[in-house]
C-alpha cells in the first residue's frame, strides 16, 4: 500500500489551484474518484482500490493507469481537475445535508423526550390526587 499523504503530495502540484485545506486521504479518495477508479467495498471487495485510514491499496495495474491520465496532456489534467472540484462539491453536499437531518431528527427527539417527561409528571400528579378524592367521596 502507498501511505495517502505520499500520494497527496505527489499529485497535488499536478493540480494547480486546489483547496489546500483538503486532507490528503480526502484528496485521494476525490482523485481517485474523478479518474473513474472504483473502490473496493463490502459488497465489492475486488476492485481498482481501497482507501484505508492511511494508505491506498491498489489493484495490478491501476497504479500504471493512475500515473499514465495524471501525466497526460494539460487538456487531460483540467479535466481532472474540474472531476476533483465536482466530487469534492457533492461530498460537501452530501455530509452538509446528513449534518441537517441529523440535527432535525435530534431536534424532534428533544422536543418529544420533553414532553413525554411533562406527560408524565401529570400522569404522576392524577395518580397521586385520585386516592384524595376517592377518600372525599
């Protein structure tokens, strides 16, 4: 396996203009991801790659393919370059809108622990005033 932060160094001068901010495992999953690589998953355990916490484990020959479209043409490079922009954009879309549901569904749990908390403290208080009444009756 090639450590991810070897990887980010080695490409990132090949991609001018880059956010630097992007850590170098994101930047290798959002490379390897706009050169149409595919990872390897659970389901798919067999594949070009796999992105562990600090290294990229590369099948035979995607390595060689990774280098041949990283030192193509510039047209190729901006190419790229404009793949990396796109799935860096929905990755930031995708966990934006994960952190607002997540927000809301923690929202409504407040909101419903709350009053299930005032719901019983009538419940307890009725409980505790019947037998008072009963002995009024």
């Amino acid at each position: 396996g090639c450590k991810c932060g070897a990887r980010g160094s080695r490409y990132r001068p090949l991609l001018p203009g880059f956010s630097p901010t992007l850590s170098s495992r994101d930047f290798v999953a959002a490379l390897l991801a706009a050169l149409r690589l595919e990872p390897a998953t659970a389901a798919k355990p067999v594949a070009d790659f796999a992105l562990g916490v600090r290294r990229v484990f590369f099948s035979a020959g995607a390595m060689a393919t990774l280098d041949e479209l990283m030192h193509g043409s510039q047209a190729d490079v901006a190419a790229i370059l404009d793949r990396v922009r796109a799935y860096v954009a929905r990755r930031r879309w995708v966990r934006a809108t994960a952190a607002v549901s997540a927000s809301l569904w923690l929202q409504r749990r407040i909101v419903a622990r709350r009053r299930l908390a005032a719901l019983a403290l009538r419940s307890r208080a009725l409980a505790l005033s019947l037998p008072a009444a009963r002995r009024w009756a």
